[in-house]
C-alpha cells in the first residue's frame, strides 16, 4: 500500500455564518490575511507538500473561489499591456493552471458535514492517501505543516494522521479531541478521537487542527456514519472508528496555528504578517504594537 500523498482535499462549502456579514457576498476562504486570501495560504502549502490533485469541494453560490485559484488570462494579459508584468508574473505563479495542474471542483449542495464534505470528493481523488486541508486553520512556521506530516506519514505506520496541539480545558469543547495512548518522537497515538465534548468528557486537551492524511479506507466509513454532534456527518468519528485497525496518530506541528474561523484568530494572523512586512511593521510600531525584542549588539 503506496503511503504517497497524491490529492488534497479542500472543505470550502460552508456558509461562513461567524464572519457575517463580511462573508455575505465574499466566501470566507477568501477573505485576506493582509493581502493573501486564506484560500491561497492553502493552496501554496498543498502545492509545497507536493500534492498532485487539488479537489475543492465547494458550494454554487461560492464560485469566486474558482475565479481565484485558477489562472485568470485575460487578466494577465491586461496587466502586461499596462506594463504590470511583475503583478502579472506573481498571479499566475500563485494561480493553477487549467492546463498544468489538475485541479477540480466538486459541489457540495447540503450542509451535512466535514466528513460528508470529504465523501464528495469521493470519486476525485488519486489512489493512496489523502490529506484534507482546512483552510480556516492558518499555520504559520518554517516548514509548512502538511510538508512535515507528509515526511511523518510516510516513515510512520498510523493510517489515519491528523494535526493536533493542546489546548486549555474551556477551549476543548471547540475541537475534535483524541484518546491518547502514548507518545512517539512528534507523535501522539491514540485509540480514538470525540467531536467537540464537554470539558467534563474530554478524553485528553490534545486537539484536532485543520490538516489530515487519511488512509483511503476513510471514504467507505464514511459512507456508512449516521450522523454525529450537530446532526452531522463528522469526519471526526469516521476517522475514529478505523484507529483501532489502522492506527492513528497526532502530529504536533512545529509552526504556529490561527483560527481563522474567528475574528480575534483572524486579527493575531494579521498582526503576526504584519509584523513581517516593513511598511506595517511601522504602522505597528507607531502605534506601540510590537512588542520590545531582544537587545541587539551594536
Ligand atoms: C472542525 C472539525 C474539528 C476540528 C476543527 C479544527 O470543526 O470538525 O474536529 O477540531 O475543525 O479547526 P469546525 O471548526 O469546522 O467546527
């Protein structure tokens, strides 16, 4: 069995409704961190990690996602004849091309779920693995986080390999939580995994983020899960149900995750860019925003 993580897959159906009502007629994915839409964070990190099939599993009223990750040549073409080449340049090196990268869009009508989400794109993904980016989940770092589960994966032996850090008690009921069983090098095991419990039934603080590879067996779970907290499908138990037969492992990540699914983990995304671009660091500094470093020898 090919432990090689060919196709990524990209949850980007849902309403947005926390981040209303700027998501009214902007898909939350492309609302920017600075002047990056988190769509594009996604994408730059899947095609980092090596990713061959991108499958955005998408809803009809959010097709500017489409219009942003694909190559737009009119565009590029007017920003050439405008003596823009350099805008020009970096678009289409962000972009997919329709020609040399292979990426599809799958609709996803109802609301049923993550691991309903994950089951449209069914019938669109390469053999092997697959991995599962959540774009609303930013991770910040020097290596980007799929890149290191890719290599863990591959000289691991979890089927299921999915994104986690710890989290205070009052927070875990956010998240989809793991039964920890032990520890392996940058790997926790575990024997199970709950979705969002009470603080009071949480199995450990060791949270699921928004990055999985999970072994291919995860489609037929999922074809068969009733649904689960909040009336649906959870990816969450469909990927518990398997780790007793095919392992299941959390990777703590070396960078730095905002949630981007909520305004202040939207503002400290931004602040954390900002700080690293010149021109706002100053504005950061005038307005006492930065916080005193190091002292730096002269
Ligand atoms: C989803 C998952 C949850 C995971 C979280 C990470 O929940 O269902 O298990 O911990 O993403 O961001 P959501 O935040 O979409 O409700």
């Amino acid at each position: 069995m090919t432990r090689h993580v060919r196709t990524a897959i990209f949850p980007v159906a849902g309403l947005g409704t926390r981040f209303l009502p700027a998501t009214k007629a902007t898909p939350k994915e492309l609302l920017p961190v600075l002047d990056t839409p988190l769509i594009q964070y996604a994408v730059d990190e899947a095609r980092e990690a090596g990713i061959e099939r991108l499958v955005f599993v998408s809803h009809p009223s959010k097709s500017a996602i489409e219009r942003h990750v694909m190559e737009d040549m009119r565009l590029t073409k007017e920003l050439r004849a405008r003596g823009k080449a350099d805008v020009a340049d970096a678009l289409s090196e962000a972009a997919l091309s329709p020609v040399e990268d292979d990426a599809r869009f799958v609709m996803q009508t109802e609301p049923k779920g993550l691991g309903h989400a994950v089951l449209c794109a069914k019938d669109h993904v390469l053999d092997g693995p697959v991995a599962v980016i959540l774009p609303d989940d930013l991770i910040l770092g020097q290596v980007a986080c799929l890149t290191e589960m890719v290599e863990a994966y591959a000289d691991g032996s979890v089927g299921h390999l999915v994104a986690t850090m710890e989290v205070p008690e009052d927070k875990v009921h956010r998240y989809g939580i793991l039964s920890v069983t032990g520890k392996a090098g940058s790997i926790v095991m575990a024997d199970g995994m709950v979705e969002k419990p009470k603080a009071k039934d949480a199995p450990s603080r060791q949270a699921v983020v928004g990055r999985y590879i999970l072994d291919p067996s995860i489609f037929s779970a999922l074809e068969t899960q009733p649904p689960g907290a909040g009336g649906e499908i959870q990816l969450t138990d469909a990927i518990a149900r398997g780790a007793a037969d095919l392992g299941l492992g959390g990777f703590q990540f070396s960078g730095t995750r905002f949630d981007c699914g909520s305004k202040a983990g939207m503002f400290e995304a931004t602040l954390e860019l900002a700080s690293r671009d010149p021109e706002c660091l100053a504005v950061l500094k005038a307005h006492g925003l930065v916080r005193p470093g190091p002292a730096v020898a002269a």
